[in-house]
C-alpha cells in the first residue's frame, strides 16, 4: 500500500509506511490558468502562469525544505488525479471565471483525500470554488469591488505560525476589494483581517479543520495586478504550506470505532 492511501482509523497503523518529518513538503500548487491564457494584461504580469509565480514564491521562501509541482485546470483530470493527490502533503488552489468546470469526480477526490489530512490553501477568487463551498457548507458569497486602491492586511494572531515573520501591517499598493459579510463558518482561528481605503474590512486569514486535514484561506491575490510577486504575500503562502502539513507524516480518514465498555473508575 503506499504511504498516501486514505486508510480508515478502523485499520491497524503501519509506523514503517509514515515518512519521516524532516522530509521535504510536498506542494502541489494548482491554477485555473485562464486568465493568463486568454487576457494580455495579466499574461504580461504573469508570464507563466500565476501558478508558476506562487510556486517560484514557495521555492524562494523555503528554499529545500519544499518540493513544489505545479497543476492547471486544462490538464487530464485537472492535474489531480490519484497519484499527483497522493504525492502531496498540501495542495494550494487559485480558481476564478471556471470554477464550474472542474470536474465533481475530481472534487469528491480532493474533498476525501482533506478529510484523510492532505492540507489546502484557497487563494484569492478560490473562496468560490466546488472543494471550498463544498467544505465550508455555506455559500461562500462576500462584496466586491475592483478599483485597484490600497488593501492593508492587518496581523490579529501574532503567535499563530502563519504569521511568523510577517510585517503587520503587510501593504498592498493595487488589489481587488473583498469585503464583508463572507459567508463562511466561523473560522477556527483568524489570523489576518484586511481594510481597505474605501473603509471595508474583510477577514482575509482564517483556518478551519474538517476531519484531519488542514485548511487556511488567504483573499489578496487578484489576477489584476502582480500580488504573488509581493515578498510578504509570499511569506504568508509559505507559512501557511508549513502549518497547513499534517504532523503525523500518514493520510487517514476518520472513521467510525467501536470500542469495549470499560470501568471509569
């Protein structure tokens, strides 16, 4: 069996399958690659792909600590098939004008490999994507506005490891305003909230956990303007693949237990 099957908590644990802790983390960064694809303006900002720069972003931040491939929504079964799933300890997703192409099958993949622990980061535009709504159980809606003014991205968890080393407030010269209300559960923890010059605030760092995985979602990065090259954003991207890795080294998928009765006392 290889060491990312999903197994159930019913199942023995296998200690020799786990790998060890000071390995590298494997990222899958995955993009729509619409955008850069069809518009002039944002393939000028991002040659490559947004994909490429938050990848390139990963690798400029955590140096050999990470190992980062890279998936675009036009690739056979999206780039997440089985193996690439398996092979990733996180998974990023940024999504915006095709979110309703993506395949159910491949949502139900990604949706039973977060539960078994592989983490998620959803960027940006990704709040509405099918694997986020579908996590979340709400709408995922929020207000908008793109007017390119300023969006501060304020710290509010100072402790919390996705905010290790990062500038309170980080300042983003240009970016797409998304504001409140954002129609998702109460986050477990709130690490960063956003103002922006026309006086919206939005909660633009928030963790969640459904079954073993980990989940962060972090809004600025807008395809209109060249966010995934700022050093700070960067940053936060690469604290949170660091949070968002499942300690325990092995993918398991919560499972229903019986268990002997036995004396309290």
């Amino acid at each position: 069996m290889s060491a990312r099957a999903i197994r159930a908590d019913t199942e023995e644990k296998d200690m020799s399958e786990e790998r060890p802790s000071g390995d590298p983390i494997r990222v899958l960064v995955w993009g729509e690659n619409r955008h850069e694809v069809l518009e002039p303006h944002v393939a000028e900002l991002y040659p490559e792909g947004m994909h490429t720069t938050i990848a390139e972003g990963l690798r400029r931040v955590l140096g050999p600590s990470v190992e980062v491939r890279t998936a675009t929504l036009d690739e056979p079964e999206h780039g997440l098939d089985e193996q690439a799933l398996e092979w990733a300890d996180v998974l990023t997703w940024w999504g915006h004008k095709a979110h309703r192409e993506v395949q159910d099958e491949v949502v139900d993949r990604v949706q039973q490999q977060v539960l078994s622990g592989l983490g998620l980061l959803v960027l940006h535009s990704g709040h509405f994507s099918k694997i986020f709504r579908r996590l979340m159980g709400t709408t995922c809606s929020l207000s908008w506005r793109n007017d390119g003014r300023q969006e501060r991205v304020w710290t509010v968890d100072p402790g919390h490891p996705i905010a290790e080393g990062v500038p309170n407030p980080i300042r983003i010269d240009k970016q797409e305003m998304y504001g409140e209300f954002f129609d998702i559960p109460a986050p477990d923890e709130l690490v960063f909230i956003s103002s922006f010059e026309g006086g919206e605030v939005f909660r633009s760092g928030c963790t969640f956990r459904r079954g073993n995985g980990r989940i962060f979602y972090f809004s600025p990065g807008d395809q209109e303007y060249p966010v995934y090259d700022h050093p700070d954003v960067q940053r936060v991207i690469a604290n949170g693949v660091r949070w968002a890795r499942d300690p325990r080294g092995e993918r398991r998928l919560p499972g229903l237990r019986r268990v002997a009765e036995r004396s309290v006392w």
